[in-house]
C-alpha cells in the first residue's frame, strides 16, 4: 500500500510537471488512467479538468469539475475551479454560486473571498466589495492582491488618503519590484489628483520600471552611451525625448518640448509611431519613427517625465500651444462636405480603447446621448472609429447621427481626417480619449465628460485650467450617474 500510494503520488508531481512545460498531451495520457480506477478517478478527472483550463476549453473544464461534483458534491477545489471557470467568461452569477459553495466548505478559503470581491468590485458595488476584502484582510493581512484592490478601490470612490494607505501597505510587504513600481505609480495617481504634485510628479517616475519600457530604455543606453535628462543645461546637445502610452498622452504633452527649445540651444528629437508622427511634422524638431540615421545622442527622457522636471523648476505648468495643422486639402473637402447640413454640427465620440484596463470607468455607452440626439437644431456625426460605433446601429440612432467611421481616418496617418473634421464643426461631446486632447490642442469648443473618478490630469485642468482654454469639462457627481452630466450638457448646447 506505501509503495502504491509512492507511486501514485510520482506520477501526480510527473503530470503536474508536464502541465507546468505545456506538454498537455502527456500530462493527459498520464490522468486519463487515473479515471480506470475509482480511487483516483477524481484525481484524474480534477487535472484533466485543470489541463482543458489550460487549453481554454472551458466547455470540456466544466464537464470534469461537474463529474467531481456527481461523486462528492462538497469538492472544494472542484468547486473553486468551476467558479474559475465561470468568473473568466464573466459570467458573475454561476461563478458567485460555486465562490459561495466553496467559503460554505471552508469558511477560510481565502481565494473564494478574494474572488467575490473582484465580482462586487467589476460590478462597481465598491460596499460589498470592501467587505469581502476585509474578510481576505483578516485570514492573511499580508495577502497583496487584498490591498491592491482596496487601494484602487479606494482610489475610483476618490478617497485617496485611504487609497494610498492600502498601496503604501505594499510597499511595507514586499520586495517584489512588479507589486512595489505598481503601488508607487497607484501613489502617484492620487496625489496627483490631489494636486500634491510635488511627490506625485517624483512617484509617476515608477512607470518606468515597466519591463517593456525598461527594456527600451537599456537598449537606447547601451547603443549610445546617453543619460536620463534630469534638467541639465542642453545647450549643444542632442535630447531624444521619447513616446510613451497612449496617443493622447504624448499630444498633450508634446508642449513640453517647446520649452526645452526655448530654454536651451539644444537638438531636439521626438521619437514616435510612423502613423502618428504626421501630427507633430509642423514643428521646429527632428519628428523620427526609427533610430537607424540618429548617430549620436547625449541626453533621452519619456516624454511623460518631463511635465515633472518642469514643475520642479517652475511650480507651474507651460503654456497651450496650437501646433496640429489640418491638411489644407483634406479640410477644403470636409469644409465643403460639412457645410452641406446646413445646420450647425457637432461631433461625438463615445468608447475609447477597450483594451485600456479602465476603460468601463472612461467610455460611455451610446444610449446616454438619446435625449441630446433629439435636438432639432443640430446636425450630429460621429467621428467614433471601429470598435463603439456598432452601437448606432444597436440603439437605432441611424436616423440621428451621420456615421462617418467607414469613411475617416482610413490611410496610414492616424486622425488624418478627424482633424479637419474637428476644424470645421460646432463643438466636440467626447468621452475621455485620444480625441479629447485632439480637440483640445486644435483649441476646438470641446464638452468633455468624465466619470466621478478622471484621470489624473483632469483634476489637475479642473483645478488649475492649465491645459487646454477651449475644454469644457462636465464630470459625475457620483459613481455611475451619467443621467445629471448628459442634462448639464443638454441645457448647455440647447440655449
């Protein structure tokens, strides 16, 4: 009987390996003969459910942990893994019923806990989300993801301090650089938002500890002997200031370098995607999309450092600067195409990049336009590209926006037509995207609508007023309640 139970406890750790290397086919050669015996039957069936987990074949995953429960229905890692299972579909329901199973098993199943309160935290109930944290808190205080997840809980309700609490909590936990540059950079998001800008510019610096970004970083360093520019005098030297993020980050930005050319008699350069770098041709600077000419340089910086060097020398902010010309042919013809409705027009965008980890708390759901979309004295168009403007078609507002997303925006130089259409309408009404910061450097009456918990920067703009003189920014009073923002925005147009 010990040499049996050896045995099988070998070919357990042998199967659990080949899962680990991806060798899937083995490792189920290996548990389907467990399923010949009904002293390993459940064994077999739970890590062959693991492998089709594995294989991202949910349906088959499913079977296995169903089989399990037929045997013994108080299973509990059966039931955890069906819930699994169910939570990455998002299908909340079934995964909280199988959670809930578990903790019933084992009132100490730190992972069922955690679990439940992703669900509560994805469906924004941040009360009972927090609940369910507290119990993860209380079985094992130095569980990370717990205090993560307070922290941007916390962080999305506004309560910063409380916020920070939970990050700097990390910080005081772990050694792990990935969980240590994550809390850093959540830190920097509240203080920047509570305009402590000071220690929030320094702490936004953590962003570049990213392995993708590191990994560029060294690479430049290694190929050209250059330093992180940390405010030194320029002049004579060659600068590479380089993109980072998101498009509408580095136009927002991109003034930053005006200063730089101001300041020092310095050779600038901006290093950018091919397909954005036609924004930012009608400027004194080397505009490059690759490094294969740039022989030397002396100094490099992300772009997205330098509104912190700024402060730190200024304790202000630079001025607006309309630098993104419209192409004069493309305009002509959207001026033409335009004036056509005969009534003023205004542009919408609704849905930013879904991919962006908090896009649910930026886009908009289309829907909330409807009362606008009735404004008689209006013609409205869309200038929402790809993914978001399916929903005119859902919410069966063809006959009240002009779709113009199979029509813009379709050769190699991103927003090639959205810029002139912007140039020759009314106003924007623009979800938090790319588009806002267009507008905003094309100085084009903007109406921006924000969720209870912006970016960063807009509390900075609100606060301040800084960044663009023509964005009008309309943001929740609480979580979710868009209904008062879109009455705010119809009195406004409607007058």
């Amino acid at each position: 009987m010990i040499n049996e139970n050896v045995e099988l406890q070998k070919k357990i750790k042998e199967g659990i390996s080949l899962i680990e290397n991806n060798n899937f086919l083995e490792a189920e050669k290996i548990f389907d003969k467990f399923l010949k015996n009904n002293d390993t039957e459940t064994t077999g069936l739970f890590f062959l459910g693991i492998i089709s987990i594995k294989k991202k074949e949910n349906f088959k995953a499913k079977e296995f942990f169903f089989k399990i429960l037929n045997i013994n229905e108080f299973h509990l890692e059966a039931n955890f893994n069906l819930a699994l299972v169910y939570f990455g579909e998002d299908n909340y329901d079934e995964a909280s019923t199988y959670f809930d199973i578990s903790i019933k098993i084992n009132n100490k199943h730190l992972p069922s806990y955690y679990h439940k309160g992703l669900i509560y935290m994805f469906r924004n109930n941040y009360d009972e989300a927090i609940k369910y944290f507290d119990i993860c808190n209380n079985i094992d205080e130095k569980f990370i993801p717990t205090s993560l997840n307070l922290g941007n809980i916390y962080l999305r309700r506004n309560e910063f301090k409380k916020s920070i609490h939970y990050y700097q909590k990390i910080l005081n936990l772990t050694s792990d650089k990935t969980y240590l540059n994550l809390a850093k950079f959540n830190i920097a998001w509240n203080q920047l938002a509570e305009c402590n800008l000071h220690e929030g510019f320094k702490n936004y610096e953590a962003r570049k500890e990213k392995p993708l970004v590191s990994k560029q970083l060294n690479e430049l360093i290694e190929k050209y002997s250059c330093k992180e520019w940390q405010g030194e005098n320029l002049d004579n030297k060659t600068i590479i200031i380089l993109s980072e993020q998101g498009l509408g980050d580095n136009i927002q930005f991109f003034r930053y370098l005006f200063w730089i050319k101001d300041k020092f008699n310095a050779n600038i350069i901006f290093h950018i995607n091919k397909k954005q770098s036609h924004l930012f041709k009608d400027t004194p600077f080397n505009i490059v999309s690759n490094l294969d000419k740039i022989n030397h340089i002396d100094y490099f910086i992300l772009i997205m450092s330098l509104p912190g060097i700024y402060f730190n020398q200024n304790q202000s902010f630079p001025k607006f600067i309309q630098y993104i010309k419209p192409n004069k042919e493309i305009n002509l013809i959207w001026k033409d195409r335009l004036q056509k409705f005969k009534k003023p027009v205004i542009a919408l965008n609704w849905q930013g990049d879904r991919s962006f980890m908090f896009d649910r708390t930026r886009s908009i759901a289309l829907s909330n336009f409807k009362n606008i979309l009735n404004l008689k004295k209006y013609t409205f168009i869309s200038v929402q590209k790809g993914f978001g403007s399916e929903q005119i078609k859902s919410n069966k507002f063809e006959n009240h926006i002009v779709d113009l997303s199979n029509e813009i925006d379709n050769g190699d130089k991103t927003f090639e037509d959205t810029i002139s259409i912007l140039n020759n309408v009314e106003c924007l009404i623009t979800s938090d995207t790319a588009i806002a910061h267009l507008a905003g450097t094309l100085n084009v009456k903007t109406f921006l609508l924000l969720s209870f918990n912006p970016e960063w920067r807009w509390f900075i703009e609100k606060k301040y007023k800084v960044f663009y003189p023509n964005i009008n920014i309309i943001q929740q009073n609480k979580p979710d309640d868009w209904g008062t923002v879109f009455e705010k925005v119809e009195n406004i147009i409607n007058q």
